[in-house]
C-alpha cells in the first residue's frame, strides 16, 4: 500500500478522476452563476481545504525559507492557474463539459511540447505519436 502511495501514477490517475469530478460539479455550480464569481468561490474552497491539510499534517513551511526564483515561478504558476481557471468556467458555462473538458486537457500536449522546448526534456517516437493521438482524440471529442 505505501508504494501505491508513493508512485506518481497513482496520483497522476487521482488527480485525473478529480479533474473529471471538478468539470461536473463546475458545470452543474455556473448553471446559474457568473463564471468569474463562480472561480473566486472555488479558488476561496481551495484556500481553506489546502490551509485545513498543511495545519492537519504539519507540512506549512516557513515563507523565508523559500527562493526567489521559487517564489518567482509559484507566482507565475498561479496566475497561470487562475487564467485557466478563468477561461475554463467562462467556456463551461458556455458549452458542453464533454466537449470543453477534452479541449482543456489539450493542456497534456502543450505541457509535452513545452517541457521539450524550455526544459529540455525529451520524448521518444512512441512518446509523440501519444501526444499526437490525445490531441488528435480531443479534438474528435469537442467535435
């Protein structure tokens, strides 16, 4: 069981079936909710579940023992966050979740281009035709 805890896939999976739960719930919640406010509510939720765990588990961690350039790129990261959640619950609200969930996760085959570009990661043959076929798949889905 601790191995299972321990491996980035069990996580990988979880945080997939969440992001799946989160497009239902999110679709149902701005049914009658301006979308913006609709994301200011979710990021509050966020906030106070995040705060409950690191008090519950011990992990808060000092704010000077951080770096700058980590302090950079977490800032980066959440408005990077905060934009996409913008723009997900503007098109949820507009559109369908089974067609605006799998134009969203068009994320994975910007984040496997990106990560080969500015990161210098590298993807095999088998690796792009994967990327190829989620992008390929995402758009037959939002058709």
């Amino acid at each position: 069981m601790k191995q299972l805890l321990t491996a980035w896939q069990t996580w990988a999976l979880l945080s997939a079936g969440f992001a799946a739960l989160t497009a239902i719930f999110a679709k149902v919640g701005v049914a009658n909710v301006n979308s913006d406010f609709a994301t200011f509510l979710r990021t509050c939720v966020v906030i106070v579940a995040l705060s409950a765990i690191l008090l519950m588990t011990g992990q808060y961690q000092s704010l000077g023992s951080i770096s700058r350039r980590s302090y950079l790129f977490l800032i980066l990261s959440g408005l990077g966050t905060g934009a996409s959640w913008l723009c997900y619950f503007r098109a949820l609200k507009l559109g369908d979740a089974a067609r605006v969930a799998p134009i969203d996760k068009l994320s994975v085959v910007m984040v496997a281009v990106f990560g080969v570009l500015f990161l210098g990661e590298r993807l095999s043959a088998p690796n792009w035709l994967g990327i190829l076929l989620i992008a390929a798949g995402a758009v037959l889905v939002a058709l």
